[in-house]
C-alpha cells in the first residue's frame, strides 16, 4: 500500500469530538430518559429533549439536603448556568447563574426551570425538572447550541451553604450537546477519503 492510501485510511479514523449527543424523545412526560449520566458517587443525571426544544431531566443524589446541576463551557463554576433545590416538607429550588466559584449563585429574575416534582425516599432525594432549551433570559445559556460540561454539586442540609470539597461537587469529563444530532465529526473526512481513495485508483490506472 502506497504512502498517500496510508494517509487517506489515518484520516478516515481521526475522532475530531469527546462531545455526546442528545437522544431525542417524541414523549414529553417525564421518565423513561434515554440519556444519563453517573458521577459515579451516587449523583446521577438524565434528561430527555421533546417536542423540539423542552429539555426534561431528573436528577438525584444518595443525601437528604440541597442538590444542583449546572451547564458549563469548562468545567469550572464561574460562568455556569444553575438549578439548586431539594425537598423540605415540599419541593423548593431556584434557577441561578454563577458569576464566580466563590459564592451562592444569585436567583434569576426569570425562573425558567419548572419543577415537576421533588421526593425524599431512603435517604435519596430526586428531582423532576424541566425548562426550554432556548429560554431568551440573558441569564441562562441558549442550550439549541453549543456543548457543555455538566456539574453537579449537593449539599447536607436544606439550606443552601457551600458544598464543601471532594465528594461534594464535581463535573463531567465529556461535554454533552443538547441540539440536534449533527452530521458524525468523522463524517466529513471519511467523506474525503473515500474521494481520495476514488481519485487514486483513477490516476493508478492511468
């Protein structure tokens, strides 16, 4: 095999994204999720995108206080897109935005996430929520577009208090598209191989 087919195989091959896309939904009733993500320490994540743009998840952690998601480009809390809340008698929580790590993200003007439901059973407190990808609040990351990280955070009371380090916070190491699927990455160039491929073997033959 000549060096040039050796350099169109490589190029079919190359993974150009460690983003994951959002299986879509045609149910928008809560439950079922077809996408999921596990800390790995008892928090866990799923969500499902219907009718276009209503994003729905259930999250849920192995505490009794305060649990929180967030949408983030880096991994980082400052500059991340929040949902705190909890169960206390009751469901309670607040859509937020995080403007810096160093303190309690402050509550929208606009409160865009919908608490479905809220439940505290065997020291588990689980979370249905919902909220439309595109909100148009400045405040919350236009979700039609872009990747993002996903962090969670939890607290041991109902109050909301700093999470602590360690077991208390964390994020995804992947980033999570929430739009509709695109074109493969890998598509594009297996595109191209192949035409080089299809040009090589014409001029060999020449």
């Amino acid at each position: 095999m000549n060096i040039s087919r050796k350099i169109a195989i490589a190029l079919c091959v190359v993974p150009l994204s460690l983003s994951v896309n959002t299986s879509y939904s045609a149910s928008c009733s809560p439950g079922g999720y077809a996408n999921s993500f596990s800390s790995g320490t008892g928090f866990e994540i799923s969500w499902d995108v219907c009718a276009g743009n209503l994003l729905q998840m259930e999250i849920s952690n192995t505490s009794t206080g305060w649990i929180g998601i967030g949408f983030s480009f880096d991994q980082l809390m400052a500059n991340t897109d929040v949902f705190l809340g909890g169960f206390d008698g009751g469901a309670y929580g607040y859509d937020g935005f995080a403007f810096d790590g160093f303190s309690g993200p402050p509550v929208d003007a606009s409160q865009d996430f919908t608490i479905e439901s809220s439940t505290e059973v065997g020291g588990t407190t689980t979370m249905e929520l919902s909220r439309l990808l595109s909100t148009g609040d400045i405040n919350d990351f236009d979700l039609s577009i872009g990747e993002y990280y996903l962090l969670w955070a939890f607290g041991g009371l109902d109050d909301f208090a700093f999470h602590g380090v360690g077991d208390g916070r964390g994020f995804s190491a992947e980033t999570y598209s929430f739009a509709a699927v695109p074109v493969p990455p890998a598509l594009p160039l297996m595109l191209f191989g192949l035409g080089f491929f299809g040009f090589m073997g014409f001029h060999n033959r020449k």
